[in-house]
C-alpha cells in the first residue's frame, strides 16, 4: 500500500484524464481535477474529487489551486487533442496547447512540486523508420497537434534540468475502451475516433462508416493501428509517479499489437452482433499506413503489463458503455459542479 497522495489532474473530466482519476482514487490518493469543461464533462468527475472549473490560460486561478493545496505530483491531460483540426488551425494548437502548459509548468515549479506525468502522443512519431515504434525513434511529429505535444515534451525537459522538475512522458498510441465501473466512457463532441464511430453505425445513429483509404500497402488495404485500453493507460500514469523518484522518464504506450480499419470494424460486428455498414472513402490527409507501438521499456522498468489486451474485449467494454448511455454523460447528473 503506497502512502495517499494529493495530486492535481488537468484535464480531469475528459476521457483519459477521467479514467486516471478513477484510478488515482481507486488507489487511495487525493485528486483535484482542474478542467474548463469545453471538452470534458462534470458528470465524468466522481463526487471523492475536488473540482475546480477553470481554464489554464487563467494564471489566476492556477496560482490559488496551488495556494490552496500542496501537490505531490501533477498530471496533465488538458489539450486540444484534434489532429485535423490542428491541420486546419496549426496556431490554435501551437500557442494554446504551449502557452497553458508553460503557464502550468511555471506554477508547478514555483510552489515546489516535484513530480509532473504528461500526456503526449504517437503522433510525434511521424516518419518512423522501423515498426513498432520505440523510445528511440526520431520525433517528427505529424502534425501541429503532435509538435505542440513536443513542444512541451522540451519545456519539461528544461524544467528538469534548470529546476528539478522530474516528467513522465507518455505517449499514447490510439486509446480505447471505456471503464469495467460502468461510470466511465469515451464522449467527444464531435466524435472523430474510430471505434466510437464505428459503434454509432452499428446502431443506425450513423447511416455508415466511411473507411478513410483502402489503398495503404497492409494485409488489408486500410490503416494499422495499436488500441490501447484506457485503463492501462491510467495503470501506466501510476506506475511512472514512483519511477520518477529517480529521474525523467518517456514511454511509448500501445499493445504492441496493431487492428486495420477492417479488423475494427469486424470485431464491432462480432461484439453487437451486428452489421456495420460501410463505405470506402478517400484517405484522409497525415494517415500514416500503420502505427504500432513497443512499450518493452515500461514493460521492463515498471512492470507495467495491459490488462485488455485484445481488440475483442477492449470493444466490448466500449459497447458496454455505449449501450448504457447512448447519450454518453449528456444526461447524467453532473456530480460535481
Ligand atoms: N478512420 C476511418 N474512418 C473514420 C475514422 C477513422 O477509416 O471515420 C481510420 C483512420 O484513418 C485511422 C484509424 O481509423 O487509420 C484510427 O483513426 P482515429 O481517428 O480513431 O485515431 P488516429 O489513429 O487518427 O489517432
């Protein structure tokens, strides 16, 4: 049993940011969830969690939350986290992402916290030489999103070295799944992520799912990704906050194993037990043809091993959610507000 510790999560009320949460109280800590609710939900934050609303932009109303509590570590989660949106609006992504960031660096550093878990992307890894992807694969990211990820990733790294700073990186290759608690769920508005999608043509709220390229040069014809579950991903953010009693660390997150765009879409049908329709599009622009992760690293050093690690049970915790709350927390009693 490790001693209870009070940890500030931005981000909180989105979907890894939430699941982390769940984790961090599931283990005993204290958690309060920063968030400004543009993308997360209130009803996504659990009652057991201090809430503030606020958007970090506010350097006001980050140094009272750090006035207000003492921080063992930081985790940070709250983002832009649109790729294509970010092809659309690069300076939405480069200044807001960084300039919120620094400004929770800055603070972090000033009242002395020691510990900052930060969630990065696969989306650095836009060029990769060699699949599955390691830690040492050189960073180019794919798009503005991912260089704003980078962007910080660097400014962790000097706040490391000029103030002590310690950082997790986290780079997380395609999260998935939803919560075996029932309560949580993946609920962005609007939905770009496939599996979501995919579900929502399986139930007629979508006439179809578009398959984006059935040209790339795989098994299939269309793109290979590496699905991780969400809670392994809040596994992994645990496990880092004792590793970085040592030093700064980055770890690539993902299965290991990689699900075409078909292959999502059958293990859909197999989990409803029914028939997505499907057409088949154009690529879409910045799709690489296949995003596989190594996560040896953190398998090695941490023991971190995922708990769902195939494709079929992943799916079925997403549908499970899904089904339950079709509306996902559009509805629900905001717990925390
Ligand atoms: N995809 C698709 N149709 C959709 C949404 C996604 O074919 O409506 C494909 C997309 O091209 C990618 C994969 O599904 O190869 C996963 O996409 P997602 O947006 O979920 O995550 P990404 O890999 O872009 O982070």
């Amino acid at each position: 049993m490790t001693t209870p510790k009070t940890i500030l999560v931005t981000g909180g009320a989105g979907y890894v940011g939430s699941h982390c949460v769940a984790e961090l109280l599931d283990h005993g800590h204290r958690v309060v969830v920063f968030d400004n609710l543009r993308q997360g939900h209130a009803a996504a934050v659990p009652p057991e969690a201090a809430f503030v609303r606020a958007d970090l932009a506010d350097e006001t109303a980050l140094a009272r939350v750090f006035s207000e509590w003492r921080f063992d570590a930081v985790f940070h989660f709250a983002a832009l986290s649109v790729v294509g949106d970010s092809m659309r609006d690069p300076h939405a992504y480069l200044h807001g992402n960084s300039v919120t960031s620094l400004n929770l660096i800055r603070a972090a550093v000033t009242a002395g916290v020691r510990k900052l878990v930060f969630s990065s992307t696969a989306n650095l890894f836009g060029s990769p030489k060699r699949i599955p992807i390691d830690e040492d694969e050189a960073v180019d990211p794919g798009s503005p999103y991912g260089e704003s990820k980078f962007m910080i990733e660097r400014a962790l790294h000097w706040a490391d070295r000029c103030h002590g700073l310690r950082s997790a990186c986290l780079r997380y290759f395609n999260a998935a799944g939803a919560h075996p608690n029932g309560k949580l769920g993946e609920d962005h508005s609007p939905e770009t992520h496939l599996i979501p999608l995919v579900m929502d043509a399986a139930t007629g709220k979508r006439p179809h799912i578009e398959i984006f390229g059935n040209d790339y040069d795989t098994r299939d014809g269309t793109c290979i990704r590496d699905y991780i579950h969400v809670c392994d991903l809040a596994d992994a953010h645990l496990r880092v906050l004792d590793a970085l009693e040592e030093r700064s660390v980055r770890y690539n997150l993902g299965n290991g194993t990689g699900y075409s765009v078909r292959e999502v879409i059958s293990s859909v049908e197999r989990i409803t037990g029914r028939t997505v329709p499907v057409k088949v599009g154009p690529r879409r622009p910045g799709d690489l043809p296949v995003l596989i992760a190594s996560s040896e690293r953190i398998r090695r050093d941490l023991g971190w091993e995922p708990r769902f690690p195939d494709l079929d049970s992943i799916i079925a915790g997403a549908w499970a959610w899904r089904s339950a709350h079709p509306h996902g927390f559009r509805g629900l009693a905001a717990a925390a507000e």
